[in-house]
C-alpha cells in the first residue's frame, strides 16, 4: 500500500470507513494535529469519549496496558480509540508484545500509532501498512506556503488579501502550527462576515516584538549589515524561535531576491517583477532595492549554503545556533567581497 500524504489521509478520514491501524509519522505538527483531531471525531464524535479513548505513550506506558486498551471493546459506540505516542522509543521486545495488534487488527478499535520517523523494514510497520495505513507528514516546501496560509485561512472560515498572506508569511515563516494560532486569534478580532483578513488586520494581531523581530533580521541579512544581523538573530532565537523555523525565513527571502534578479535581467517592468517574485506591488520597492546588493550568482551562493545549513541543524552534534551565526556570516562575507 502506498505511503499516504496528508491531503490523502485527510480524504480518506472523510468518505472511507475508519482503518484498524493507522501509523502517522513526520515532524509537521498542523499536519499530525489535524488528522489526529479529525480521527477523533470520526472515531468518538457519537460516542461516549471518556470510555472509548485512551492515550498512551511510549518509553512510559506499560505495553500490557496499551494491548488491553486496545482488545477492549467500545462501550455503547461503534468504535474504540487509542493513541499510541512516540512510537519510535517501542523497543524490540515491546514490538513484539504487540505484534498481535498487527497481525490481527481489533476491528472495533482504531489504534493510531504517532513518531516522528519510522523504520518501512520492520514487520510491525509492514503489517500496518497490509492492514491499515500509514501516512508521512512532511512540512510543505517553502514555496508551496501561500497556498497552505490560504488553506489554514478558509479552515477558520476568513479569506487573505495577496498583502496579507505575504506578511503572515514574512512575520511567522513556514511554521504551520503558529500560522493556524495566529489565524484563530485573526479570526476573533475580524469579527463577523464578510471576515476578509487585510493586511492592516495582520499588523494589528500579530505580536509586534515577533514581526519586527523577523522583518528585522531578514532586511539585515538583505542589506548586508553582519553586526545588525547577528543582534537581530539572537533576538529571534531568545523569543523561541527555532533555528530551523528562522532559517526558512531567510530561504525564502533570497527566493524573492533570486526571482527578483532574474526579472530585472529579463527587462520586466514593475508589475512583472512583483508577479516574478511573489511579491505584492507595495512591497515591491524595498526588495528591488535589497536584491540590486546582490548578483544572481550570489544569491545563489547563499541559497547553496542555506541547503547546506539546514542539513547541518538535523543532522550535527554542534549547537545549532552556531549554524545559523556561521550561515550568516559567510553569506555576509561572499556579499561583501563580491563588491
């Protein structure tokens, strides 16, 4: 059976019976939330949730207490749920004691197994898959954001301005959960309908300290001033903002500054330039102005050695802020000695 996204997932929730098993991995929380949320709701929406849902997590929850949950039949529902987190901490014996689970699914209950990886060659993972569905939630590619801004925006039942969207996206970067927190507080303070988001409305609800904060590092970084750059970084990453969370930040902007280069050498005008580049017109100005700083050639240098970063954050021992401090330094630097 094929590996499920979650737009695949989430379809299947909605118009197919509940399966047995389902084994939900990945690191992209909005993903997992939703898909967790809409399983209760099909799984306990008519039933009496207090007796028919048990969460349990793995490394802390005995094994016996997660098999009997789960051979336990509903009480005057059609179905039985049972969460089972962090599911990659299962050791092997663990997995084995509840390898009858996966061999024979209890129809009654739906047991949803959640870890951030897994390993396809394990016989457990290969039987949820014979028997039930496993689904990967990966974070969306940061130049698929605006659709997904958009997405979350018409869950909440609001519509974006192009002006809108874009600041979320230049205030929050492609962080999902955060996006959806701050569009449930939009959602509150534009009131009834017609609930169209402007982006006066954006600047009014999200923290002001946050969106300086990101706007902040990225004009730095863009207009090549290091000492700025490193103080606003550090700022960023003092309010919580995660290393990787920052560095999606700044791919992003060199996109707009890349596209924008490119545009220019093609000769477009000042519309062309904005649709190029993703950029709504009353912005247009001040990146034009940030991308004439830097050649195509390296802009290209630093998205390089931002693809590099990221892999350095998930992969090295070091502290990751060390990354992030070094990513910006050498980009500094190729600029500086480019002009």
């Amino acid at each position: 059976m094929a590996l499920l996204n979650f737009q695949k997932l989430m379809e299947k929730l909605k118009t197919e019976e509940l399966p047995p098993l389902i084994w939900i991995f990945g690191e992209e929380t909005y993903f997992i939330d939703q898909c967790t949320n809409l399983i209760k709701e099909r799984a306990l929406g008519t039933g009496i949730s207090d007796f028919n849902f048990d969460l349990f997590y793995a490394g802390q929850s005995k094994v016996v207490d997660v098999l009997q949950a789960v051979e336990t039949l509903p009480m005057m529902s059609a179905w039985r749920l049972v969460f089972l987190k962090e599911a990659h901490l299962l050791k092997d014996k663990d997995l084995e004691a509840l390898m009858p689970l996966f061999e024979k699914p209890v129809l009654s209950t739906c047991f949803v197994l959640l870890s951030p990886k897994i390993d396809r060659r394990k016989k457990c993972v290969k039987l949820v898959e014979t028997h039930g569905q496993i689904a990967e939630m990966k974070s969306p590619f940061e130049n698929q954001m605006d659709q997904w801004v958009h997405y979350i925006a018409k869950q909440r039942g609001l519509e974006l301005t192009p002006e809108a969207s874009f600041l979320l996206l230049e205030y929050l970067g492609c962080q999902l959960s955060e996006i959806d927190r701050e569009m449930e507080k939009m959602a509150t303070y534009v009131g009834s309908p017609p609930r169209r988001v402007e982006a006066s409305d954006v600047h009014q609800v999200v923290p002001r300290s946050k969106a300086e904060s990101v706007f902040d590092l990225a004009d730095a970084v863009a207009s090549c001033q290091l000492e700025s750059a490193m103080t606003r970084l550090s700022r960023l990453l003092d309010q919580g903002q995660s290393e990787i969370g920052v560095l999606a930040l700044m791919v992003r902007h060199l996109r707009i500054l890349m596209n924008l280069r490119e545009g220019m050498a093609e000769g477009l005008g000042s519309a062309g330039l904005a649709a190029r580049a993703g950029v709504p017109p009353f912005f247009l100005k001040k990146y034009l102005e940030q991308a004439k700083r830097w050649s195509f050639e390296k802009l290209e240098s630093a998205y390089r050695l931002a693809l590099q970063t990221d892999r350095e954050l998930k992969s090295s021992s070091v502290r990751s802020s060390f990354w992030m401090e070094n990513f910006i330094l050498k980009t500094q630097i190729r600029v500086k000695t480019s002009t």
